[in-house]
C-alpha cells in the first residue's frame, strides 16, 4: 500500500506535521512529491487541499488510513529543492510550512483556476481519443481515475501538456497562425503549380519549406517581417496547402524594450570582482561575495559577465532587484545582453504575465531569471550564480508571513546548489559589511567610477540659518540658484521629497484640532488630486471638511510637504521647467513607472521628482544636479536603523548626478547639518559611517552585536491585548538565561492600526538555545487565539522596530 505525507490547509489550527493517506491503486502511478491533492480531514464530509511531502510504502499509523481524494495538479508544481526548503524556512520564519508552500506558487496557482490538457503530439491516436476533435481537454473534478492516469503517462511521454487558467481572467492570448501537413518535396511540388505572378503565394511556401520545423508561425509575423499577406495565406488554406491554427501566446512583461548590448571592456576593479566570482561558479564553491562599490562603479557589469560565466558552464542564474528600483533600465540591461532567455518577475506585473514568466522558468525555456523580493522561488534548476543587488534594502524582508528575508533563502539555495551568491551595494547593510569584517562573506571594494569621473559635489544647506529660514516654500536659494543655472545649460535635475501626497495633515488653526484616522492613531493625510482625507495604514477615506469638525472654526490649515505641493512650487519658480512626478500616485496605473522613466530619458522632461523610488538604479547622463528637500525625514523616525537609512538614501540619490561626461552637483537641505550620517553621506565615506553607527550599535545593543526577535499583539480590546502580552513575556523568561535582554510589553509607535491594539516585546540575544523551541511552542500554543480576535506575530530580525 502506497502512503503519502501531506501537508494540510486547515486555517483555523495549522501545523507542519505531514498528515498520512492512503494512495488508493487507481493514482499509485499518479501521486508525487510537489502535487497538491484534495484529501478528507476531520470527521465530517470535509474536503481540504494539502501538498504531498513525501510517498513511501508503508505507514507505522496501527488505524485505517483515509485515501486520498483527488490530485488537483497532473504534474509537481513544486520541485524536491522546495519542498525542502519549505521545510526549513517555516523554522527560521516561526511561520506554518503551508504558508510558505504557497508563498512559492504564482498568486495564479492559488486562485481559482481550470486546468487544460493542450496536445504535443497532435495525431497521437491515445491523444486524438482523449481530445474528442477539440483543441484543448479540460480537467475537472468529475473526471475519473484511468484518464487521469492516461493524461499522466501522456504527460510523461512528453505527448501532452497542462496549463493553468485563472477564471474570469484572460491569461491566455491567443493568436492566428500558420502550418502545414505537407512535407518538404510537396511544398516545392504545389510551389511549381502556382502561377508566376502569385508571388506572396510562392514566398509563403518556400517559407514553409525553410521553416518547417519551427511552425506553427503566427499571421503578424508573416505579415510583418516576410510581406506574406493574409488573403495569401486565406488562399492556401482554400487549396488545402496550410492549415490555420490559433496558438497561445506567451505576454512580455510591460516596459521592457531592450536594445542588444554586447559586454564591456572591463576596469583592473571590475576584473578582480569577475575573476573571483568566476572561480567560484567554476569550482561549484557556495561562497559569499558582498561587493561595495561606490555608486557608478559599474557593479551592473560584473553582474552581466559573471552571469555569462555561468551560462557557460551550463548553469542558470538568479538576479533580484529591489522593488522599488527594479527599473526598466536595469531590466533592459539584462534583457538587453542575454534576449529571450530571461525571464522577468515583479509586483507590476499582471497575474497572466507572472504565470506566463513563471511557466518559461519552470519549462526550462528561460537561463535567467530577474525579480524581486519573491523571486528567490523561482523554479530553476542547476542555478550557477544568484546574485542580490542594493543588498542592503529592507524590501527584501517580507512584512508578513512567512516573514522571510530573500537574503537568507538565496544563501540557502546557494548552499544546495553549491554556486556563489554576489550581493551588491554602494551602502551594504551592517550586517553584510560586519560578515564581511568576519571573513564569513569575501569584501570586494570598488572605490572609482568607471569613467573616472569625480562623484559629485555635494553641498549641505542648513535650513535653520536666517537666510533660509526666511524662505516661504520649500525651495532654499541654493537650490533654486543650482536648478537655475541647470535649465539654463539644457541639462536635467532629479528633485527627492523623502514624503508623498499633497500635505501631511489638516489642523484647525483656531482650537489646534488635527483631523483623525476613526480606526488607527495617525493623523488623517491630504490628497489634493482626490479631494479626500486618506489613511495610509488602513485605507479609511472622507470629504474634506469645511469647518473645524471640533470647534465648527473655518481657519483650517494643511501642513507638511509633498510630492504634488513641490511640483507646485516647481511650476511657480520655473514655468517654462517640463517637470515629471513620480511617487505612489502617479506610478499606480500598469506601465506607469516605465513610461515616466522613459519620457525622462528622451529628454520630454527638465526636472524629475519623486519620492524614495527615484533614488536608486537610474542611469540618465545629462542628470547634473540633485537636490534633496527634507533630508532628515527619515532621522525623526523611532528606529534603531534611522541614521543607516538616511545615509543609504542620501548616498544612493546623490549617486544620480554625473554619471557621464558632466559633473555632477547634490545639494542637500537639511535642519541637521551636524548630523554624522549626512556629514558622511555628504563626502560618500562609508567607512568612518560604518565605524561610528557600528559604535552606536554596540553601545545599545543591536544588530549586528545582538540577534533580535520582535513578538506583537494585537487586540480590538487594549486590555485583553496587554494581559496577553504579559502572559508570552512570562513564558518567554522561563526560557531564556540571565544574559538576554528583554524588552517590553510596550505599545507600538502608533499604537491602534484598524481598530486594532498593538502591544511589542523585544529580545535581543547572542546564545539562547531554548529560545527556539520556545517561540515554536509559542507560535503552536497562541492559534486558538486567533478565534478570539487575538493577531500574534513573531519576526526575526525585523527591518523596522517601531
């Protein structure tokens, strides 16, 4: 009797303990590791999906297994590597392995969706049978064992293959194209048959002679690159010398419009970092790379060669970008170098055109694979480089669960694929640069632009002395001189806001009321294109009010800077200025972030403004100035890694201007000039940077002195949330020695999000080995909770304490 380990989808008491059914005759065949499958669970009639684990011959279980009752897939979607490493980051992410199971799946394969059988070998008699005349064979809950059996072996035999297709959404596009049933000889034959002056006739078949064997061809190729008109191609079908067919066409992700590039002579830096990563790829070593280079040290090229290094060998690769600066330029790089085998993985991207990436990876179509944050489950094989770019950016940490962080997957895939990780950053993280100090990843430091060119000059405007302060708006005459003098030389500028929206909050000038979120403790923010109060926590929108809801005054005021308020100012002090906005608003629509970027490149705009997303990945040559408002925003945050983000920024934006033959030009605005991380931001020194934040850190005990685990609670009622809080601190004492440092119940820096309380304890530790198993006992005990309202999160090594 064959026995299948399974993990179950129960959400109301889930567990990674594998559950065992039997695998009944008729699918013995069937069932692999990697399958979803539909099995009973519990007493009643109730039907669950699971993914089977593993399938062995025999159970230790003395009772009667229950069998299971359907596959839901015909072949694995996940590999053996995966289901592995499912295993181990449901450990390291105190997270349930069933979350991470989907985690790894298209958002497509977690929908509602019909499987389609689509044929290989079309005159297959076995095929022909199962399709009945149709194009395609759907496969539904009704349809009995022996044929699932049959699609199998046909699956096997590389006769047929199966595609997913979410419900009411057009995944699929299908297109008209062209082939024939006639062989070579006949198609010369019907060629002399034809009349001389039937020329796109005798063109479409001596293509077809040529081409036969990468037929089916679609009519707008035919059309487009070889003159074949369609009312030929109507012809031939009529005297049965092609037949039309409509073909599934595979989307290319939006924005992405590369030229070919070929590689580039390298610099003595750029050929030490591709000498090293290639001996590792070449020996099958998983060592640790962390490249720091300084902005415009030509990292992106190293990352290009030492990909082709693993090509050679045979190998694939993984690349992943941040979100917020995977850019079209730095897709279209790559795309650009290595053409149709790549494949592109991100958030803007519709679910057909993710599922449509995700099918070339897994079908082995594509060698290397761009994305971010969950990329890093992309389902290649023989990975030979993978390779994590601006390592240093907290979007590569997933906020919920399973809450991993893609650095920590890459350097376990690493390991199993036995292939070097590269992680690259002009600003590495503290963590990476203090691994490096170890010896446990080999620094690689690339201190000169490629050209040679000078890194900008960057100037501090200290926004408290008088003759700024004076300024009405938020333009200092520093500024406002500097993108003078850029207009006037028809070169381009990059403005950065560190805020978005048009003013932060609306108060009452005559009693100081502030305008409220009714669910969460923040004040309600002003978008002017909108005309509404928004929340940016929860989504709670309303009108905005004429009079003081408190006082019933009409002196209400709006205060703070954004995005929409700078453009204004921009258009008042330079109206003949073309200026472009890019923040979360006007990046919203599919496509927006690259037509932005794209219209700026060809020159169509003078200015560029935007929020954090414009700091990082550009490339633009005539960009000779940069100019930062509100350089300390991210200072005045309450978290230990405020100073680290606002160096990383401030570096990064500044990075922009004077990438080419023209200097560059920062200027900085700031109410803290003294501050060391923009003194040192300011000169691009990382190094006295990282040995005083690295003193800091050592004197409050963080990362990377410290590991640190963060446990919130939630609640709608503030004292159930609070005794709950008390009862996990108890219970984490008992299991941690007298050298740990624990912090806490304390509320949240904005303590009510969606109606809901929230309460955090701290522990920072070096060396607790009962820690572990506590907060698995934890995370097992506190599910019932869930029942009565209760959200308890554990992360490790969050990216933000509030």
């Amino acid at each position: 009797m064959a026995v299948a380990e399974i993990i179950v989808d129960v959400p109301t008491m889930q567990t990674n303990r594998p559950f065992e059914y039997m695998i009944p005759d008729t699918l013995s065949d069937v069932v692999v590791p990697g399958m979803r499958v539909e099995v009973p669970f519990g007493r009643g009639k109730r039907k669950i999906q699971g993914f089977v684990m593993k399938v062995k011959d025999q159970s230790d279980f003395q009772g009667k297994l229950k069998p299971i009752s359907r596959v839901i897939d015909l072949k694995p979607v996940l590999s053996t590597e995966m289901l592995d490493l499912s295993s181990w980051l449901a450990d390291r992410t105190y997270s349930f392995q069933i979350s991470c199971l989907q985690t790894m799946l298209p958002s497509v394969m977690r929908a509602k969706y019909k499987q389609f059988v689509i044929p290989v070998v079309a005159d297959d008699p076995e095929v022909m049978n199962l399709l009945q005349g149709k194009p395609t064979f759907e496969i539904t809950n009704q349809i009995d064992d022996e044929t699932v059996k049959l699609i199998n072996r046909l699956r096997k035999d590389e006769k047929v293959d199966i595609q997913y297709v979410v419900e009411n959404q057009a995944v699929q596009v299908k297109r008209q194209a062209v082939t024939t049933d006639l062989n070579v000889i006949q198609l010369h034959e019907a060629k002399s048959q034809l009349r001389a002056n039937a020329k796109s006739q005798i063109k479409l078949l001596e293509f077809l002679a040529d081409n036969l064997n990468d037929l089916p061809v679609e009519f707008n190729v035919l059309e487009k690159d070889y003159g074949i008109s369609r009312a030929a191609i109507k012809t031939a079908e009529k005297n049965k010398l092609v037949k039309v067919v409509e073909v599934t066409k595979l989307r290319k992700p939006v924005g992405i419009t590369p030229e070919k590039t070929t590689k580039l002579a390298l610099t003595d830096e750029q050929q030490v970092a591709v000498d090293q990563i290639t001996e590792s790829i070449e020996n099958q070593t998983p060592q640790t790379f962390l490249i720091e280079g300084v902005t415009g040290s030509g990292k992106t090229e190293v990352y290009l060669q030492t990909i082709e290094k693993a090509l050679q060998q045979d190998k694939t690769a993984l690349m992943l970008v941040p979100e917020i600066s995977l850019t079209p330029q730095m897709v279209n790089r790559v795309v650009g170098r290595f053409g149709d085998q790549v494949a592109v993985l991100h958030s803007g991207l519709s679910n057909g055109e993710r599922y449509d990436e995700w099918t070339r990876i897994e079908n082995h179509d594509v060698k290397v694979v761009v994305g971010a944050r969950s990329a890093v489950f992309a389902p290649l094989n023989h990975i030979g480089l993978i390779i994590i770019d601006e390592e240093h950016e907290a979007s590569y940490k997933q906020d919920d669960n399973p809450r991993y962080h893609a650095r920590d997957v890459a350097l376990w895939r690493a390991q199993v694929n036995k292939c070097p990780v590269v992680l690259g950053s002009a600003t590495p993280s503290l963590e990476s640069r203090a691994r490096a100090e170890k010896g446990v990843y080999k620094l690689i430091r690339m201190k000169k632009r490629i050209n040679n060119q000078v890194l900008p000059h960057v100037h501090i405007v200290d926004m408290r002395d008088a003759e700024n302060s004076a300024v009405k708006g938020d333009f200092s005459p520093a500024l406002k001189a500097g993108l003078e003098k850029t207009l006037a030389d028809h070169n381009q500028a990059i403005v950065l806001l560190n805020r978005r929206g048009y003013s932060s909050f609306m108060m009452c000038r005559e009693c100081g009321f502030v305008l409220k979120c009714p669910n969460c403790d923040v004040s309600l923010t002003y978008h002017k294109d909108l005309g509404k109060m928004k929340c940016h926590y929860c989504g709670h929108e309303e009108p905005v009010p004429k009079i003081c809801p408190n006082c019933h005054s009409t002196k209400i005021g709006f205060y703070g800077t954004g995005t929409q308020n700078i453009e204004q100012q921009l258009n008042d002090l330079f109206p003949e200025a073309r200026v472009l906005r890019m923040d979360v608003d006007t990046t919203r629509r599919k496509g927006a972030h690259a037509k932005i970027l794209k219209q700026f490149g060809q020159h169509k705009a003078d200015i560029l403004l935007g929020t954090q997303m414009i700091a990082k990945g550009l490339d633009f040559p005539d960009v000779t100035l940069v100019g930062v408002i509100n350089a300390d925003t991210t200072l005045s945050l309450a978290d230990f890694r405020a100073s680290e983000r606002t160096f990383q920024l401030l570096t990064q934006v500044s990075g922009r201007a004077g990438r080419a033959e023209k200097t560059g030009h920062v200027i900085i605005q700031t109410f803290n000039p003294d501050h060391y991380a923009i003194k040192d931001a300011a000169k691009q020194d990382y190094e006295t940077f990282f040995k005083q934040e690295m003193y800091l850190r050592h004197q409050s005990n963080y990362t990377p002195y410290y590991f640190t685990t963060l446990i919130s609670v939630a609640n709608q009622d503030e004292g159930k949330t609070l005794k709950q809080s008390y009862w996990l601190k108890k219970q984490l004492q008992t299991a941690l020695s007298k050298d740990a440092i624990l912090l806490g119940p304390s509320p949240t820096m904005i303590s009510r999000k969606q109606n809901k309380y929230y309460y955090q304890i701290i522990v920072k530790y070096k060396h607790e080995p009962q820690l572990h198993q506590r907060l698995l006992e934890i995370l097992n005990e506190t599910q019932a909770d869930a029942k009565n309202g209760f959200t308890i999160a554990i992360d490790n090594e969050p990216q933000h304490i509030d």
